[in-house]
C-alpha cells in the first residue's frame, strides 16, 4: 500500500491491536451493560468505554495536535473540525453482537483530513481480521488488496441491510427489497457490512434508518471508496455528517448504487 502519510495509518493500525486483548478477554462477557437513553436496542458496555479511553490516550500521547470524537466519549464535533485531523472512534461496531458472543463485531477507527475520509482501520480481533486504508493508496484485507464486486443488478445482487432503531423503516426496506434483490442478510455491524462489499463477499449495503452516526461509518467508508465502492446517504452525497445520518447507501458499483438510491427516495 503506498501511503501519503503512513505514521497515521500505521499508527491506527497499531492503536486497533493494542486494544484486542482486552476485546477479545470480554468478548461474550462485557461486563456491564447499560441502555442508552433507556432504549433496549441501544446498549453500551464497560467495555465499550474502556476501549474507547485506551485509544483516546494512545492517540493523545502520539498526535496531541490532533482531535478526537468517539461514541462513547464528550465530543464536539464543532470544535473537532477546526483541526486538520480528526479521529472518529466507535471502539465496539456491533455491540448487541460482542455481548451476545456473535462474531460478527469490530473494532473502527477512521481518521477525517479537512473534513474528508482520509485513513480507515476496521479490526474484528475475533476472526483477525484487518481491513486498513488511505485515500488514494488503495485497500486491503490482511495485508491483501481488495476490491468491489463488479454486480451491477440488483435482481442478481446479494447484500445486507439494517435500519437502526427504526423499526417501520426496517420494515420498508426488507418489503421494497426482498423480492428486488437476489438475497438479503442481517448482520448487525454497519461497519463490517460494509467492509463485506469492499472486499466483494456483499455487493451492496442498505442502512433504512436515520439514527447512524459518523463513527458508524467513517473508517468503512474510506475503505469502500478505495476498494472501488460508493457510499453515500440517500440524497446520494457523502457521510461526513456527525449525527443522524439520513440513510447509508454502500454499493460495488455505480449501476447497483443508482438502482438502491432510486428504491431510498422511494421511501
């Protein structure tokens, strides 16, 4: 991977590892849990906070120039946007996942330039797995160059969806897209479903809600642009919104992410 500032990802690279132990201990067994604002579909762990103050200290000590926002965390996202860089941190992508003892759960750490995706780093300790990327340098899997699925119908396309805590959008969507789409998945991880259609096991990902926030999907959708992918809200620009995102559209190609932005102005 050729790289235009490699301390950064490098370092997010090496930030994502320092914390696995401690994923992979509590993995199944996160400690306490707690629903946020009192919502039984929205929960948090220990650690889940415990993750994320290790990497804010990590990232502090290296790059003490540099902002920091996280789910778990105080974050001023006003603020944030007047430094050069920021770190945009969702130190457990898949919570119900990790405490139900699913695999399917991950560490993501993005990295904002100017207001821009700039560095993504997904690391799910479980499986080892990495996927990293840098604007204009490509992406990979372990190491591996990766790249989008080259569908283009949706009636020949296999993908994921979600929809937040929005439960009639989640109706709506699998209603509009289960007899479009060749099969759907569930899988519970904004940011590791996406990652799937960077790497082409998933041809598209649809998120129907409006509850998503930037750390959700700020490193993944690095790593799908530079996989060869879009993603984009249903409007069609791009996620760099700090909160209630209004609907995630991630697809291989620009053929099937037409056809999905078509069915989410729809709703």
């Amino acid at each position: 991977m050729n790289t235009q500032h490699p301390q950064i990802l490098t370092a997010a690279i090496e930030f994502a590892r320092a914390v696995a132990p401690l994923f992979v201990e509590r993995f199944g067994n996160a400690g306490s849990v707690e629903r946020k604002e009192g919502n039984a579909r929205n929960l948090v762990s220990e650690t889940d906070q415990e993750i994320e103050r290790r990497l804010r200290a990590m990232i502090s000590e290296r790059f003490a120039d540099h902002a920091i926002v996280g789910e778990e965390g105080i974050s001023d996202w006003t603020e944030a946007q007047k430094k050069e860089f920021v770190w945009i941190l969702d130190p457990i992508d898949g919570t119900t996942n990790y405490i139900q003892g699913i695999p399917y759960c991950c560490i993501s750490i993005g990295v904002f330039r100017q207001g821009a995706p700039h560095v993504g780093v997904i690391y799910n300790p479980i499986s080892d797995t990495l996927y990293a990327s840098e604007t204009g340098a490509g992406a990979t899997k372990n190491g591996i160059p990766i790249h989008t699925s080259d569908t283009r119908e949706l009636p020949a396309a296999f993908g994921s969806v979600g929809w937040d805590r929005d439960l009639a959008a989640g109706q709506e969507l699998i209603s509009s897209l289960i007899s479009q789409a060749r099969k759907l998945r569930v899988f519970g991880s904004h940011a590791l479903s996406m990652c799937a259609v960077a790497d082409g096991s998933c041809d598209f990902f649809f998120n129907a809600g409006t509850g998503a926030h930037l750390w959700d999907v700020a490193a993944a959708q690095c790593i799908v642009s530079e996989a060869g992918g879009l993603t984009t809200d249903r409007s069609g620009a791009s996620l760099t919104a700090f909160e209630n995102i209004n609907r995630i559209v991630c697809a291989s190609t620009t053929d099937l992410h037409g056809q999905l932005l078509n069915i989410a102005q729809s709703f």
